[in-house]
C-alpha cells in the first residue's frame, strides 16, 4: 500500500460492505456547461487544444495529488464540484473512488514562500457517487506524472459532477482563497486533471502526500506559461451566512472539522464484525451505482 492510501485510509473497510452499498435516495447529479453559474472567480475550463492531463492518482508510480487554488465570491456551502480529467492511455473502470479536498492558502511571502500552496486542510469527501460525462474525444493530448516526469498519452476528455450533500458541504467564505485538491484512489487505473485554458492567480501543485509538501507545477513542454486546473465550484442552495468562527483545521486526514456535520452520511452504515475475538468498528464507503 502506496504512502497516501495510507494517509487517506486509516479506516478498516470490508469488502461486501461496499458491495451493500447505493445512490442515496434523492440525491441529483447534475453537469455544468458554459453560462452556468458559478462562486469562484471564473470557471476554469478545460484546455482542448494543448492541455495536459496531471496525474491525480493513486494508480500511477508514486501516487500524486494534484491542487489548484481559487477565490470564492460568494459565501455559502459548496454542494456541487466540477472538474475534468482523463485517463493514462484511455484506460478507465466502471467504478472509481474519488477524494476531494480543500485546502487552506499559504500566499507567497518572499524569500521563504516562493509560491503559494496548500495549508491546513479544512475538509475533504470521499466518494464513489459522480456523474461521468464524456466531453471531448479524437484528441491527442499528454498524460503526465510531475513526479517522474514520464509521460504517455490519451485521446478523451472526462467530466465529473460530484454533488455534495448539504449538510457535508464545506462553508466558504467570500473573499477568501482556498485550494482544491483532487486525487482518484481506485488504484488500478490512472487518473489526470486536466489543465485549464483560463489562468488565475498562481500555478498549480502537486505532492506525493495530501499534507505536503508541494511542489510547484511547471508545464512538461518547457514553454513558460501558466499551469492552473480545470473545475468549477458551484451551488443550487441558497447561500448561508459565513460562519462567526471558522473550526479547526483538520488534523490529519481522518479527523473531521470543528463545528461540521461527520463526512460519514445518514445513509452510511455501521458495521460490527466480530474479528479474532474483537470488535471492529467498520466505516460503510459509497459505492457508485
């Protein structure tokens, strides 16, 4: 088991407790399109033309996250995430297990901060619910690892709709910077975010471990411009007012935020198996339907 499936599975999971699980009831998947709304600075759409795919997966040698930073201009709960993405040598599976995260910013601060980065992480959703889209095909694009710098290719472009139940959802606030960090942990295939046409702020990151340290991304092709992500924070609820005191920084991948409700849903089980004699508390993961 790589370094980051083990930062990010501090959990015992059995086998035929995925297999029980469903869709929960009422819950909408929905994709986005351009003219859609947004609370971001701008939705950061995919690069067709001369994009890259960085590896986000646990399914590549060594395992990458992959981060990118954003404004929120309006506060309230993020319910719904979009991203875009494609697989190294157009090799997917049916189901996939995506974790989302959201970082806190560090700016750059000379000369001990060169560029800006992830901090504490604030909150993170594990999930096998998505709706999966095929947005482009017939491309001949670059499938990237940051951390060996070997490529490959692939010809589809993916997008992922991921809605986040209200209750689950992480609280910005507008004004504030956050990072959003992506990493697909299936493990027997490789994912990659593709870069974005649209730039802002600072370049994207990546790391062998969701808590750092990062590592600036610089395009593969040596040409000098920006390397941002391609996603789109929105919400179909009513915004909520900001928090009068923001929770804890997480500690650890595991622990939840202060003053929000468990990542473990209504519609999650507990199971107790019993184990050479001992009970173990098992977390029931989403399956994707």
């Amino acid at each position: 088991m790589s370094k980051m499936m083990k930062s990010l599975r501090r959990v015992i999971i059995l086998p035929i407790i995925l297999s029980l699980m469903a869709v929960p009831v009422g819950m909408v998947l929905a994709d986005w399109q351009p003219g859609d709304g947004h609370k971001m600075h701008f939705p950061q759409l995919p690069d067709l033309e001369n994009g890259i795919d960085i590896q986000a997966s646990t399914g590549g040698d060594p395992s990458t996250i992959v981060a990118d930073d954003f404004l929120c201009t309006e506060s309230g709960p993020i319910t719904d995430i979009h991203i875009w993405g494609s697989y190294a040598d157009d090799e997917s599976l049916a189901n996939k297990n995506f974790i989302l995260l959201i970082y806190a910013d560090i700016p750059v601060d000379p000369p001990s901060v060169m560029y800006s980065r992830p901090g504490a992480l604030l909150w993170f959703y594990d999930t096998w619910v998505y709706d999966e889209i095929l947005w482009a095909d017939g491309l001949q694009e670059i499938f990237w690892n940051p951390a060996t710098g070997e490529s490959t290719v692939d010809t589809m472009v993916w997008q992922y709709n991921f809605d986040i139940p209200i209750d689950e959802a992480f609280d910005q606030v507008e004004g504030t910077i956050y990072w959003l960090g992506v990493v697909e942990m299936h493990g027997d295939v490789t994912f990659g975010w593709k870069t974005s046409v649209d730039h802002w702020n600072d370049y994207a990151v990546w790391s062998g471990d969701p808590i750092g340290p990062w590592n600036e991304i610089l395009n593969p092709a040596g040409d000098l411009y920006e390397v941002d992500m391609s996603f789109v924070i929105t919400t179909p609820y009513s915004p909520s007012p900001p928090p009068e005191e923001p929770g804890e920084p997480v500690v650890g991948i595991d622990v939840y935020p202060v003053n929000k409700v468990s990542l473990i849903a209504p519609w999650i089980a507990l199971a107790i198996s019993v184990i050479a004699g001992g009970i173990i508390l098992v977390r029931r993961r989403k399956s994707h339907s």
